[in-house]
C-alpha cells in the first residue's frame, strides 16, 4: 500500500476517533445535567426502578430510592407506587416484590403499592409499566432512581407511550460515592446512545 494512502487511512481512523470521543464525552455531560434535574410532577405513579435486595433487605440503594419513593407519595405526588425489579441468581424474591413490602412497612396502604412482574433489564422494567397502564388514558409517570439513570430513562419511557418525569434518589450510595458515580455515568455514554438508537 502506498505510502500517502497508509498515511489518510491514519488520519481518517484519528479524526473517527476523536469525534467518538468528543460525542462519548457530550453524552456523559447531558448525563450529568439531566442527573441534577428534579421533576416533582404530579403523576398517575411514581415508579421505583429496581436495585439489588439482600435475603429480603433492600439494598442500601434500593432503600434509598423506595424512601424516596414513599416521600412523594405522602407529599400527595401521585396514588399509587410501582416498584420494578428482577430476580437476582440464588434469590427467590424479586426486587419488586421485597421492595413492595418494604414500602408497606414503611406505612403506605398496601393497595397504594404495586410490585410488577419481575424484569431484568431497564427497557423490560419500563415495559412492565406501559403494561400496567394498559387501558388508562393519562400514562404520567414520576420515575425514581439514581441520577445517572435518568437520561436513559427518559429516553425509553415515551417509546412505550409514558410521559416520563424524573426524580432522583437523594441520599443513594452511588450519589454519594463520587468515584462510583463517575464510573456509572461514563457507562452511561454508551448506554444511552443504544437506548437512542434502538429505543432500549
């Protein structure tokens, strides 16, 4: 191969990856802006997207997104919470179903609180909802969980007819923990594009 044509195969292949790396980079930092919005919107639910849960504990931050959750519902934010969650390996329960217990406990009417079929993935969750309000014409829906999730979130959600509002978790371990909140907002940079594209 020619000298000058090995040389524009270079350049063409660096300048391809800058633009990646600039537009990775842009994504993280919409990531970031929509991770500081918080959307207090009266809803027809709120939505606590799932987090690991521990022989029947929520985890610390699963806990913190259904504390958050059962706030704004005694702040009169919307009638009824729908937790989401899958069923980690070796568990019996799902994440829905233990935190649904979770809120009860927490004094919430137990017909205030819905735990949805389990769904293991973000896109499946938010099916799961689209599913439940099958038949309702107002489809509002105040989603709950860490910052760095809410883009991805709100990119998915009008796929499958939701209005999405967003409200993170104050008070999350990963929120609190700067280096692991750095790490799951550069995932993001990548989730988020495919979300863009393939509406998943």
């Amino acid at each position: 191969m020619p000298l000058w044509t090995c040389r524009r195969a270079f350049v063409t292949a660096a300048v391809l990856l800058v633009l990646l790396a600039l537009g990775w980079a842009a994504v993280v930092v919409a990531v970031a802006v929509q991770a500081s919005r918080r959307q207090t919107s009266t809803s027809d639910a709120i939505v606590v997207m799932g987090a690991a849960q521990y022989n029947g504990r929520p985890s610390p931050v699963l806990r913190a997104r259904l504390d958050h959750a059962a706030a704004l519902y005694f702040r009169g934010v919307a009638p009824i919470v729908l937790v989401t969650g899958g069923v980690g390996r070796g568990d019996t329960l799902s994440e829905a179903e233990v935190g649904r217990h979770y809120l009860i406990q927490a004094g919430l009417p137990p017909d205030a609180v819905a735990a949805l079929p389990p769904a293991p993935s973000t896109y499946q969750a938010l099916q799961a909802v689209a599913e439940w309000f099958d038949g309702r014409d107002s489809r509002r829906v105040l989603l709950v969980s860490d910052g760095f999730h809410m883009l991805r979130l709100r990119i998915i959600a009008p796929h499958l007819g939701l209005i999405p509002f967003t409200s993170p978790a104050p008070g999350s371990p990963i929120d609190a923990n700067a280096r692991s909140n750095l790490g799951y907002m550069l995932a993001e940079g990548v989730k988020v594009p495919f979300a863009w594209l393939f509406h998943r």
